[in-house]
C-alpha cells in the first residue's frame, strides 16, 4: 500500500488554474450513467484549414478510421467534408459503410485493401481502395469491368507492412497494366516522419518518387499521389504530392512542436459524473489491492468511468482530473467501469457535477499529451480506447 505522490508531499490543491469549460451539469442517461466526450467540430475544421495551408493548398485525404480516432466517424466526417477535405480515409469496409450509413458522400478511401469478394459492395457504395500487395491483380482485373472501383496503388516505400515493395513492382507491372484505368492514386507510408533526423524519411521519398518513374515508363500515371501522414505535412516532406493524409493532426494531438505553432487545437474532452462523495479518515485504504491510503482526513469522489470505458488503468495513482479550476489526483486502482479521486476536507463537490478526465487544453497536466506522457505512449493509444458506450457531445 501507498500514499499518492502529494506535490511536495504536501495536500495535492493544486493552484495552477485550468481552463475548464465543462462544469455544466451532465444530462443523466436512461440507464443512470453519465460520462461524455465532448468533441468541438469547429476545431477540427479549423486544423484541416491550418494543415491545407501548411501544404500549399494541396488537396486533404482526412484520416478517420477507428471512429475518428475515439472522436466519431460519421460526425467528425460530415464536419471534414463541410471544412473542404477532398475525402476521407479509413482503415477497413465495414468503416467505410457506417460513412456511407451516416449520409456521408464525399469519396471514401479504404486504406487496407479489400478481398476480390468485396469489390461489389465497395463498388456499389461508390468506395475507393487501397491495392496493398500483389495477391490478388488479376482477380481485381476480371471483377472491376462489372464493378468498377477507384483504386490507390500502395508502395512499401520501407513501412514493411502494406504495399508493393519496390524488388515486387517489376514483376507486376503487366498487371498493373490491365487495372491502369481504375488506378486513381499511387501512395506510400512515412515510418519515421517524426524522427528529427530525416535520413529514413527522405530514403522513403527517394523509393517513391523511383517507382512512380517505373510506373509512368509502364503508362500507368495515376492523378494522385500521396505519401505524406500528418508529420510529414508538419515537417514539409511532401515534395511532389497533389494529396495529403493526415490524421491525429486534425485533431490537434500531434506532438511536434511545428503542430503548436501551427495552432493546432485538440478537439476532445472527456468528463465524467460524480457518483458518489464521502469523507474518509486518515488510515482509510481505497480500491482494489489497497494501493492508495489517505494520509489524513480526506474526501474520496467517485466517478462513473473505468478501463472498460477507455481510461487507462494504469492512470490509477497516476492520473489527475480537473475540477473548479484546479486538479486532484485520481487514486487507487482504475476499475472497469469506476475511478477514485481525493479531495480536500473543504472541497464543494456533490454527488452529479462534473470533472474532466482529458482536458482540451493543450497545456493542462490532464491533457490527452500530458497523460500520454505520463504513460510513455501516444496521445492516439488514449482517444481510441474510448469505447462507444462513452456518449459524445458535438459542439460546431
């Protein structure tokens, strides 16, 4: 058992004052729980014209497989399609048909390839794919005639997941030949976009641009070319890309200082109800496995979120939430639907009012990059564990 680590090993009120604009009640769902994201479209729009700029106008494939990242495929969509991005990329066929489901019309671009027996629905919902390796050119070739599919050839520019490796491309190129009139767009994939050192990134530059130049000598020159994530618009390794697709950076979660300067806003807040309030004296133990024990007379809040939710259980005694414009701890174990935070004995909190697990203040130490921080992850690994059972609030 322990004590969370107090700042200063002192009583943990903080006096840096957050900006928190999440204190309005949380409307109470049918089955009595109450946790919400809170997803600001117009801050999504606005990182999709702040990254176009930064690209020199090129035109904006917006990532938005895994439920838009945790934020919501189908509205974050619509608001991407309104902010004038050429489509939208997802990662299998059943993302793409939920678009199609939520009345999205703006291409779709499924990035993991699709098995020959697929190619009718895709066809028929007017989906564009994904060609990820040479398994299945000719079958392709016999089905598109009666159920014509965009296609984006993908190379392994050195990613070494998806794609024709350039030793592969030689080989196929008589195949490519036959799919040439479907074949919209060739592109790749940075592995080390966000590495300060650019070698890697301008190797995979160099591998791209090389089989462009095989498959224009073949007469397959597709409209489109795009290799460049999120980091690579950010960092200017685009070079000769009519297209872009990025992803966290939409969403402002990029970890590049040129994102900050770029005024990149993320779009996401998590707050959770209070469940229930009660005071606790010195000795009392919290959660599973003791591992917090209040060091003197205290207030424990109880909120309705856990891992089954997305919030991580190795937050527990880790993590800080926010509050009237301060931060507590969160202690104890994270269990699967509940966590625990202490509070001072003066404290005006009360059994419905809300705190902020992530802040969408960039600068907040319960922002989705600090927390990321404190886990040694990523910010994506936090907003796309948040499960769908998390009700999400749209703000335009």
């Amino acid at each position: 058992m322990r004590s969370a680590g107090w700042p200063n090993r002192d009583w943990p009120n903080d006096e840096r004052q957050v900006n928190e604009q999440h204190l309005e009640p949380l409307i109470r769902h049918p089955e009595g729980r109450a946790l919400r994201a809170e997803v600001d479209l117009g801050r999504i729009g606005r990182n999709l014209e702040r990254i176009r700029a930064a690209a020199g106008g090129r035109e904006v494939w917006g990532v938005v497989k895994a439920n838009a990242y945790g934020h919501g495929a189908v509205p974050v969509s619509r608001a991407l399609a309104a902010a004038g991005a050429h489509g939208l990329a997802v990662s299998s066929l059943e993302e793409g048909l939920e678009l199609r489901r939520g009345g999205i019309t703006a291409p779709v671009l499924v990035l993991g390839g699709l098995r020959p027996e697929a190619l009718p629905a895709a066809s028929s919902e007017g989906l564009s794919i994904a060609v990820v390796g040479p398994e299945h050119l000719a079958e392709y070739a016999r089905i598109l005639p009666d159920h014509p599919v965009q296609l984006h050839l993908k190379l392994d520019t050195g990613m070494g997941r998806f794609g024709l490796l350039p030793s592969e491309l030689g080989d196929c190129l008589v195949a490519l030949r036959l799919l040439a009139p479907w074949i919209k767009g060739v592109m790749g994939h940075f592995a080390t976009a966000d590495d300060p050192d650019q070698g890697f990134a301008l190797r995979q530059r160099r591998v791209f641009e090389g089989c462009i130049a095989q498959l224009a000598d073949a007469g397959i020159q597709p409209s489109q070319r795009h290799h460049g994530n999120s980091d690579a618009c950010l960092r200017n390794l685009l070079d000769q890309d009519t297209h872009l697709r990025p992803g966290l950076a939409l969403f402002g979660l990029t970890t590049l200082p040129e994102g900050r300067q770029l005024g990149l806003e993320p779009a996401l807040a998590l707050v959770a109800e209070v469940a229930r309030v009660k005071t606790v004296p010195a000795g009392t133990t919290v959660g599973y496995g003791r591992t917090f024990v209040a060091p003197q007379p205290m207030q424990i809040a109880t909120l309705a979120c856990g891992y089954a939710d997305g919030y991580r259980r190795d937050l527990g005694n880790r993590g800080v939430v926010g509050f009237a414009g301060q931060t507590f701890p969160v202690v104890g174990r994270v269990s699967m639907d509940y966590l625990t935070v202490a509070l001072p004995l003066g404290a005006q909190v009360a059994p419905g009012d809300p705190m902020t697990l992530f802040s969408a203040d960039p600068t907040a130490p319960h922002s989705i990059e600090r927390l990321s921080q404190v886990l040694a992850t990523i910010p994506y690994e936090l907003t796309c564990a948040l499960h769908r059972r998390i009700s999400r609030r749209y703000f335009p």
